[in-house]
C-alpha cells in the first residue's frame, strides 16, 4: 500500500485549506502553565461534555474545575494514546499521519492540544481565574450535536432483559407527520433509556467489555403512506430515506448540494438489533432530522443507503484463537463515477483497524483513510465536500482490516476460541460501509473541473480520467 496523502486532500491543501481542528485553544510562550478556565475548559466543551455531563452516556461530568479536578491524570492518560488506539478519547480513530484529515464535526484533540494537557497536568492541574472560563453550554436542545432539530421521530419502546440472546426484532413504523416532502441536511440518532437518569456501563462482565449501549444497530427507512395505509401496515419502498445507525455512531452531514429526501405523509420502519447490558433496559430510538429550508432544490438527489463493501467472504473469516494481528482484506470496484461522502469502517467485537486505498483505472494507487476500530464506538466519518474522493468509474476500492483476538481486546469474550462471521455483537464482521454519490461521466467530469480550478492546477490529474474511453451518456 502506497503511504501518500489523498489527492482530494491535497487539492484542499493547494487551495490554501487547512486541515488543522477548529478552534483550537493556543497558548503564547510567556503564559507559562496553562490553566483549566482558560486553556482546558474551552477543549472540554468542545470536545468531551457533550457525553460528559449529567443524564449523557458517559461516567462522569467534565463540565465545572471540580468535576475534573480528580480525573486530570486520567483524561491525560487517555487523550495522549494514538490516534488510532481504541481506547483513545474522544472516540475519533482517524490516524492523523495518512490520507485525508478534514471532517466535518470532528472532535478530536490535535497534537498541541494534547501537549496542553499535558502541560497543565505536569503544572499542577491550576483552575486559573473562573472569569477566565467559558460560558455554560447551553442544552436546551437535548445535546443534538447537529443543533436543534426540526423534527424527532420516537420508535416504540422495547424491553432488553439483563441477560439474554441478541435479538432482531421490527418494531411498529412511527409516522413523521411532515405534511410536505423535505430535504434531510444531517441526521442523528440517539438511544434513549426512559427513566434513566444517567446510563451506566456495568464494568466487569465475562460477557465483553460491549456494555455502553443497548443498541447495536437499527435500520430505519422512510417512505410516503399509500392513501388509506396505517402505519403498522407499512412497507418497504426501494426509493425510500434510508440509514443504518450503530452503536456509538455520531451524526451523517449530508453534503451542500446533495438531495436525500424525507417525503410528506410518511413513516419510520425499524429493523432493530439489540444486546444485552448486564441489566434490564427500556430502548426507545430517537431520531432528529435537520432540514433544508422548503423549496431547496439539489443538485444531486440521494435516495440508497450506505454501500456496503466486504473485504473477506463473510463465511471463510478466519480469526484464530490468541491472535492479536490477524488482517483480511478485500476488493470493490466502483461501477459508475462516485463521490465517496463518508469513510466507515465495520468490524465487530475483535475489529482493531482498518484502511482503504483506491486504485484508479490507471494503476495510481493512495491511501484514502486509516481508522482504529473500537466496536463500542462504531463512527462515521464524513469527509468535508471539498475533499471527499473522486472515483472514476472501474476505480478498485482495496480495504484491509486487523483483528485482535487476545486477551489485551476487552471486547473479546474469550480469547481461547477461533473467531468467525456472525450477526451478533460478540461475532465478527469484515465491512465497510460508505455513503457514495454515482455521478454521470458529464457531471464527474465537472466535479473534477472543480477541484482542478481549487487547486490551480493546468489539468485535471491523470488518475481522475478513466484511461479507455471518452465520458459518455447514461
């Protein structure tokens, strides 16, 4: 595998982008140690307490200096592994030194602000001056990270028992009760415990370290209602919304310009996927939608779910007993011109890494991505518009995955057992599952007009034109 930098990125790069995190917190050589009110604070808010803080899904709050004060070396031990440990926090896996590294709501920490924390660990952990500190975050709206969202559709709710098999079950679609057809601009899903005040992992069970969520994934479709059709008589349509959400999984930003539409009078289906936690647990699934505003109109409409690209034969994976770099992978080649939106890898229990490299139809070859795998934090990385690959038609998609079956992979049950294909948690998959625009040859060839005037260059890379025949109509 060729280790270079992402043509997509490097167009960004000429262009003069950058692909360093958003507000970033610095510190001026004269400051001396940093303090929490002025320097970690800021970092928490923007990265931590969206999960950190009271009735979210994490342990404990990261919001006031006393509440962090006592896990200073801890947050310190876990934000200083690499980027793509598995038990790295924030749950954000991208290995930072290949491919591309613009994201959009992307949390991670970079480097100087990793060696901030540090520094103010090493200082002492001061508080500073309290004026110093942010402003509260405001959660008024519920701690969407897409915002406030113009609508929420509920499922119903489900039992999962403390102890039992995972199950799959299809619960009764819920209406959304749009009365006009709209234009989804981002989706997020949260798992949702009625009663709960705060969800809880129960530490220590011989079950596997698979115990943040209830949830291991639900596929949810929207379609109109035929006229007279209640909605627990509601079916399938092939053209319908359609997202697959999974444990851990953070919100899918569609990008500007892309059309995926939610139609008036219609209903959510859930397929749904659950496993036990080691305690009883009423599940309810919410999902918010933001919207384009009425009467936008895209310039490309997006109806199909994630591709979905398998790297072994499901059924020959292979993953012996006490193995901790077991690698597989796999092929896909791209059937049409694309757009590759986002980079998502699936794995399961043993998963530990995976990477994707395309080769073009004229044997260039570079690595797209490079994510660790932690299957309690199955994430989505959606890739900035301006640097999400181009695919020429024919382009082969090479992905490969590791496997870690020891007992150093807490999420391994028992690590004395050869490991194979299977649907529940404690299995393994090898997958990976992008959201691909497919282009006709005449709108591909203006997508990378474009980057090709971003960039400066004379023309358009060779790698970008497919080497056997001129575009032509579908």
């Amino acid at each position: 595998m060729q280790n270079g930098v992402s043509i997509a990125l490097s167009i960004a790069m000429l262009a003069g982008a950058s692909p360093a995190p958003a507000a970033a917190v610095e510190r001026a050589p004269n400051e001396g140690t940093p303090t929490f009110a002025k320097h970690i604070s800021p970092l928490l808010q923007r990265s931590c307490v969206n999960c950190h803080r009271p009735g979210s899904i994490a342990p404990m709050s990261l919001i006031t200096y006393d509440e962090v004060r006592p896990w200073a070396r801890s947050i310190r031990e876990r934000v200083s592994r690499a980027p793509n440990d598995p038990e790295r926090m924030p749950p954000w896996f991208i290995e930072k030194n290949v491919g591309i590294q613009r994201f959009k709501d992307d949390p991670s920490l970079s480097d100087e602000e990793v060696a901030l924390i540090d520094a103010w660990v090493d200082g002492g952990a001061p508080r500073g001056n309290p004026a110093d500190e942010p402003p509260p975050r405001d959660w008024s709206d519920g701690g969407w990270s897409i915002g406030a969202p113009d609508l929420v559709v509920s499922s119903p709710q489900v039992t999962v028992e403390a102890v039992a098999a995972d199950q799959n079950i299809q619960l009764t679609a819920s209406p959304t009760g749009l009365t006009a057809d709209r234009y989804v601009k981002a989706v997020e899903i949260k798992e949702v415990r009625p009663g709960d005040q705060q969800i809880e992992r129960i530490d220590g069970r011989a079950e596997g370290d698979l115990n943040y969520f209830v949830l291991h994934h639900a596929v949810i479709t929207g379609a109109p209602l035929r006229d007279g059709e209640a909605a627990d008589g509601f079916s399938f349509d092939p053209g319908a919304f359609r997202i697959v959400h999974e444990l851990g999984q953070n919100a899918t930003i569609f990008p500007d310009g892309v059309g995926v539409l939610l139609p008036g009078n219609s209903a959510l289906t859930w397929d749904v996927h659950t496993h036990s936690v080691g305690k009883p647990v009423v599940l309810r699934i919410d999902v918010g939608f933001k919207f384009h505003p009425p009467g936008y109109e895209p310039k490309y409409r997006q109806s199909a779910g994630s591709v979905s690209m398998t790297l072994a034969s499901q059924s020959d994976l292979d993953i012996p007993a006490g193995e901790g770099e077991v690698m597989v992978d796999g092929y896909y080649v791209m059937p049409r011109p694309s757009k590759m939106l986002t980079f998502e890898p699936h794995l399961h229990s043993s998963g530990k890494r995976m990477c994707a490299e395309a080769i073009y139809p004229n044997g260039y070859r570079e690595v797209l991505n490079c994510a660790g795998y932690n299957h309690n934090w199955v994430k989505i990385y959606n890739y900035e518009d301006d640097v999400a690959p181009l695919l020429p038609e024919d382009t082969i998609i090479h992905m490969i995955a590791w496997y870690d079956n020891t007992v150093t992979n807490p999420r391994v049950v028992d690590p004395r057992n050869w490991k194979g294909f299977g649907s529940r948690s404690i299995d393994d998959m090898s997958l990976m599952l992008p959201r691909v625009l497919y282009l006709t040859d005449e709108e591909f060839a203006a997508e990378v007009a474009e980057r090709t005037a971003q960039a400066g260059w004379p023309g358009a890379p060779a790698h970008l034109q497919h080497p056997r025949r001129p575009p032509a109509n579908r």
